[in-house]
C-alpha cells in the first residue's frame, strides 16, 4: 500500500519528511479513514507514509490561561469522551465523539483526523465550527492560523497545502450560560455514518438567546452554518413557536443530495425534525447524563510501552506480541492484521470485513483494544500487541475464553476473538458490568450468526467467576 513507513520521533522531523516527499507523502495518526483509502485504490499516488503516533505530548487536551481550549492533533474521540473539561464546556464535541465508529474505532481514530478527511458527514466537524474552531498548520515554511468556517472547499477538499500538518486545534471555552448540543440521525445505533447531524450553541441570558450557532453535517457540500435561524433566534426566548420556526429555517438552509443513506428529500424533512429535538432539550437543560461520566472505552488500565534503544530504521519492526519478543525483517507495507497472522503465525486473530465493521481483527495495542485491519504493521515498533492467544496462561483457558465455551457463545467461531477481546478489556474497566456496559464495549462487534444472548450471558458469568476468583485468592 505504501513504499516506504517513517515514525516520526518530532513534528519538525515529520514536516521535514512531507516537504521532501510533496504531493507522494501522508502523516498518518490514527488512519482510520488513510489506509481504507489506500486499500481502496481512492486515495492515489502516496509511497510514504509519516506516523507521528510516537511523538509525545500531542495527545492532550487543556485550557490556557487565555480562556483557549487546546486538542492536540493525536487525541482520539475517546480521549474527548474521557475529558472533564470537554464534558463541562464543550459538551456537543463529546456527544459528536461518542456517536463515532466503535470503541475501537474511537481508540485510533482522531479528532483532527476526522477534521483533515472533510466528509460532510464526519461528525466532528460540525460541533467544532459551532465552537470555532481554528486549526494551527505547520511546514518548513511556517505556521498559520486557519478558521475551521474557512477550512474547507468542498467535499474532501481543504486548504491545506501538501506540505502541512495540523499541530494544534484551540477555541474560546464556551462560558457557563452557553448551552452545547449535538443530535444525528443514522441508520443504526451504533458503527453508523451520519445521515445528516445538527450542532448547537445557544447563549441564554435570563432565558433569552444572546448568541446562537447552528451548524449542520451532510446535507451541503460542507458543514455549513443555518444562518437566518441563527439571526431569528437572537433576543428571543426558546418557547415552542420559536423553536419552531427556528427548525424550520434550520431545515431551509440544507441542500442535500440523495444516495445510499437516504434521499434529498427525508434528509430535508429530518433536518428540521432534529433541529427541534435538539432545541427542546436545550430549553429544558440538557442532560449530560445520556453519556455516562464514567463511559466504556475500552482503553483498559493501559500498558508501558515497550522502550527501544534503536530508533526506526525502516529495516525492521521490533515489537512484542504476547509477551515474546519478535523483530520482523518482512512484513512491511502491510496491516497489523496481517503482522500478527502471516510473519508472527497467530492465527487466532481473524480478517472478517478488513474495513474497521465487523470487530473480528481487535487486539490490544499498547493496553488498548483496537481493529487490527486498520493499524499500520510498522506502529507495532516498540509496542506491546495482545492476542487471543495471549489471553491464556501455559495451562489454562482464561476466565473469557471458558464462559464463551461453557455458555455457548462460540457458535460458529469466526467471530468469537474479537469478541472474547472486546470483552476481556471491558473487565479491565468494569469488573461487575451492566447489560448497558456489556453492550456499550461488544458495540464494535457483529455476530452473523446473530446469537448475542448466549454471549452476553457468557460475558456476565466471566465478570463473577474472575470475582469469585479474587476473592479466594484473597482469602
């Protein structure tokens, strides 16, 4: 898929490398959406490929003293989910992140990733241009400062020069009278594109609107603003007859088109339906309890990350799977996916839909559980991957494994480790969840044979024998 694979050990080493390689080179962090384009054939002409995943302190998330909201271009939509400060002050962003992929999607996957795609149906765009958002773009060349209202030319289209990456996202914190939503309609609950998604930000004064944005996702070329709805509401109270006119001018600025998730025409009706939904629930206050404070991620208690004298060299791929030590001469240009089965010989770990859908490929990357298919073989360099395989001891099943067995929710067994994996992390986090929990963390998941009682009874009962079995080791 690509001819040659740097880890980046700074961001000036990593413009470095993309000035010199031009129009063929791509900064890859998370890659979920960069190697489905590669494997796909619609993103062309790219030989290298710059992952700065290892460079430190670009996962964080804080506020200056300025008042400014900063997100660094490696934070994932988990590490939004997980953060306080976003949940206090951006509370839309969080909602946007929860709805995305799966929680291993949401492990690799990044906010500025989602942003540099320009997909009008990514939903992180919207909530971000409510809140405007700016993005810094760095080069050998410099920096600049871009406004996210000004980012975008079109579909998957955006000023950023070849040679730029984005080192840093920031916007004013909202104050404690803004009041932040975010609503989408999808085709399923969860692993699900946005049809269409609507972002708000209303300043209430007194119970009057003193600011108002209201962006909207999939139905224009870009995320655009519904302008005349954002004027009409200014100096008004939310009572029903404003909200819904207010809907209904949200509903005339779309102009969306028709394909597979769903026509012009309910994409147009939906809008304004939505746009009242979400509305009404800033007028009663809204209830930061749909996502729990303390959500499934899936994220673990995480791992130390195995430390390499050698730096990347491009010769070999030194890395730990399930606890022995391997250095791969071969195997490069390919997916983790592929590391782990053909060159390491675990074949446990099972290539379903190869696109990040069905959930069969997760493994754990540095205590994380993510979809194997989408991560690039070369970031195994100096991390710690986990397998089925290494779930058990010499003589023993794990505790996981057994319930699956003794509970009969193997069924056909295609899909059953990434399961058992899923799972097995949940009790990292969760060590008596509920149905809800159990649900939240298999999410990313599919059974074809569609027998998912049997595994979530086999779930439950694992939760109270690794209880039972701590107990007596306690005693």
């Amino acid at each position: 898929m690509w001819q040659n694979y740097h880890l980046a050990e700074s961001i000036d080493e990593a413009v470095t490398i993309l000035a010199e390689a031009g129009e063929k080179g791509r900064i890859i962090a998370g890659g979920t959406d960069l190697i489905l384009e590669l494997k796909r054939g619609t993103r062309k002409g790219i030989s290298k490929i710059i992952d700065i995943t290892k460079i430190p302190g670009l996962d964080r998330i804080w506020e200056d003293e300025d008042g400014l909201i900063h997100i660094g271009p490696l934070v994932t939509h988990n590490h939004i989910i997980a953060s306080p400060l976003i949940r206090q002050k951006a509370f839309c962003l969080l909602q946007a992140c929860w709805e995305i992929g799966s929680p291993q999607i949401r492990n690799r996957g990044t906010v500025v990733g989602n942003l540099i795609t320009a997909s009008p149906a990514n939903d992180a765009i919207s909530p971000l241009m409510a809140l405007d958002a700016k993005l810094v773009l760095q080069s050998v060349r410099g920096e600049r400062i871009v406004a996210l209202d000004d980012f975008y030319l079109g579909v998957r289209k955006t000023v950023m020069e070849a040679d730029e990456i984005v080192t840093d996202m920031f916007f004013d914190a909202p104050g404690p009278s803004v009041h932040s939503y975010f609503i989408k309609t999808a085709l399923r609950k969860a692993q699900a594109i946005s049809v269409i998604n609507i972002s708000m930000l209303v300043d209430l004064e007194n119970g009057i609107t003193k600011d108002a944005k209201i962006t909207l996702g999939a139905t224009a070329p870009t995320i655009i603003h519904a302008e005349e709805a954002e004027e009409f509401v200014l100096g008004k109270a939310l009572t029903a007859e404003v909200i819904t006119e207010t809907a209904a001018l949200t509903a005339q600025a779309a102009s969306p088109i028709s394909d597979l998730r769903g026509s012009a025409d309910y994409r147009s009706y939906m809008v304004g339906v939505i746009a009242k939904r979400g509305l009404k629930a800033i007028q009663k206050g809204i209830d930061k309890g749909e996502i729990p404070d303390n959500p499934v991620l899936l994220m673990g208690t995480g791992v130390e990350t195995k430390s390499l004298k050698e730096p990347w060299t491009g010769k070999e791929i030194h890395t730990w799977i399930n606890g022995r030590e391997f250095r791969f001469k071969t195997g490069f240009n390919k997916t983790l996916l592929n590391l782990i089965r053909d060159e390491a010989g675990f074949s446990g770990t099972k290539e379903g839909c190869g696109e990040g859908e069905c959930g069969a490929c997760t493994v754990f990357l540095d205590g994380r559980a993510v979809m194997s298919c989408l991560v690039p073989a070369e970031r195994a360099h100096g991390s710690e991957v986990i397998t089925i395989e290494g779930l058990r001891s010499e003589d023993q099943l794990h505790p996981m494994q057994e319930a699956f067995v003794e509970f009969g929710a193997i069924q056909c067994g295609f899909c059953t480790p990434g399961f058992i994996m899923s799972a097995t992390k949940l009790l990292e986090e969760r060590r008596t969840p509920s149905q809800e929990e159990i649900r939240l963390a298999i999410s990313g998941n599919l059974c074809r044979c569609t027998g998912y009682y049997k595994i979530i009874e086999a779930i439950e009962h694992a939760s109270q024998a690794m209880m039972v079995s701590e107990k007596d080791q306690e005693e």
